[in-house]
C-alpha cells in the first residue's frame, strides 16, 4: 500500500491519529523521519539538512497553535564526518533559536543512507485540530508557496547557494499562536495546498472554494517554470513547503493579521458538507507530495 493508505489503516488502530501532532495533557509530541535519497537532493549541505529535518518537526508544533519547547534528533549516516556532523548541528541549532526554542541533542547511529528522524515537543491547553472548519469560515494561508518546488529545480540546475536558502524555511511557531485563538482548523501545507485542503475537507466535513489568483506564490517559482499554468501547479501540489492552511471566521481576519509578521492570504471559503473542493469553480484533484 501507498503512505496514503498506510495512515488510513494506522488510523483505525489509533484513535489519537489524524493531526499534524499528538497532544497528552497539554503536551504536544511529533516524529518526522527524512531520508537522503527522497528528501536531500544532491547539493543540500548538511547544515541546510538540520535545519530542514528538524524545521519538519516545529512546523507540525506550529500547526497545533503551540508554544514550541526543545526539538531532538536521531542522525544516521554511513560514516561520521567531522564537519558534516557540525554543520548538521549548527543547522538544527539555529532553525531552533529562530523560533525561540532549543535543539537538546539526539542519537547517532550508522546507516547506509543519510537518515535523520527529528522529534519536536511544544505546549498548548488549547491545540487546534484539522477537524472544524465551518461553512462560512475562509481558507488562509501564510507566507508563500512553491518555494521548495523552485528549490529543487535549482538544485538540478546546480544553483545549490539560492536552492539551500530557499530549502531553509522558517516554521510558522509564532503564526500558529496569533491564529490559535481564532482557527477553527490548522494544518501545515508539508503535503501541498490542494492535498492540505483535502485532508481538512474529509476531517471536517465541508468543502473548499478557492480562486487561484489569490494563491500567494513564490517569485522564485515564476523564476524556474515555464509559464504561469506551471507555476500554479507547483504552488498547489508540490508540496513540502510548511505554511500554515487555517480557516477562519470573517470577522477574524484583520485582528490575526496585525498580529502576523508574515503575510497572511486568503484564499476562499468553507463550504456546508458534501460540497467539492473546487479552484476557480473546477474541481480541485487531491494531489500533493507522497513520502516513498
């Protein structure tokens, strides 16, 4: 089976399962794991690789609305170099302290691919969930989209300085508390924005109207597609980006935007359940990036 139908299953065993973190007592725990073949395109230095590996796990932290805590992680490689395991640190070091949090250290193993599995831990007494976006309510986003996507065309391209910067994304800890109080659902867009609306469509019950001239994409997108249809389906389905996608009241809008230091789009509506995912009124297929 595909990752897709490995979480259904897991879902049926785990009632816990479903939101970008788990929450115990206010605790909020969550694991990625990155493997060198799939997620490190060759050019990606190592301490990009630590900022990006442990940046996964704070983004999934950002998505509950939490306050993040201390990140950790489990290095494995086939040999240990001196300053590739430094560079991977500092990298890990910094995407923490841009946040206001601390990395703490972590394991290492040896392995025949660069692996890095990164667990981050934050606080909320009041998570917000993928489930509860209500008629009415409009879809928002943070930041931009697509920059992964013009990420690794550059890496092909060997523009590995501009891809390794655009590969450094900040996590959206402090966005994901100004939104917190108002979210009625959060995720982050790791898997894409049209597979991101998708997953908060069936854990909410509702539809999506959005209208692509308001997707917030990339001027590094537009530097590396061929045309603007290119660039619309790199922004939408590409994926591994880590903004927030959050639906919100109307009337909440303007009050989380002067508290952002990001830019804040909308991008649509929620429709009442049973109704489509649609973009500009066609549907919106459930495309997006698959771990494999």
């Amino acid at each position: 089976m595909d990752e897709r139908a490995a979480l259904r299953l897991l879902s049926g065993e785990l009632a816990a399962a479903g939101d970008d973190a788990a929450v115990v007592d206010g605790l909020v725990v969550t694991t990625d794991m990155l493997h060198e073949r799939t997620d490190f395109p060759p050019g990606t230095t190592r301490y990009t690789a630590g900022w990006r590996a442990v940046g996964a796990s704070l983004s999934d932290v950002a998505a509950m609305g939490a306050e993040a805590t201390a990140a950790v992680a489990a290095y494995a490689s086939p040999e240990f170099d001196r300053d590739e395991l430094l560079a991977f640190v500092r990298g890990a070091s910094d995407v923490c302290e841009r946040v206001g949090t601390e990395y703490v250290g972590g394991d290492l193993d040896g392995h025949d691919e660069f692996t890095v599995a990164t667990t981050a831990i934050g606080r909320t007494d009041d998570p917000v969930r993928r489930r509860g976006a209500r008629a009415g309510d409009l879809v928002c986003v943070t930041g931009t989209l697509g920059r992964s996507a013009a990420a690794l065309e550059l890496f092909d391209r060997g523009c590995t300085d501009r891809a390794n910067d655009l590969f450094r994304f900040e996590p959206r800890i402090a966005a994901g508390r100004a939104l917190a109080p108002h979210a009625t659902a959060m995720m982050d867009s790791s898997d894409g924005l049209a597979r991101s609306l998708h997953q908060l469509a069936e854990a909410g019950d509702c539809g999506f109207a959005i209208e692509s001239e308001r997707l917030p994409i990339d001027d590094a997108v537009r530097d590396v597609a061929d045309g603007e249809d290119e660039a619309l389906e790199l922004a939408t389905t590409f994926g591994e980006d880590f903004e927030l996608v959050a639906t919100l009241p109307e009337d909440a809008v303007s009050a989380v935007r002067s508290e952002l230091d990001v830019s804040l789009s909308v991008l649509g509506s929620v429709l009442e359940a049973g109704s489509q995912i649609a973009m500009d009124g066609e549907p919106l297929a459930d495309r997006g990036y698959t771990h494999g």
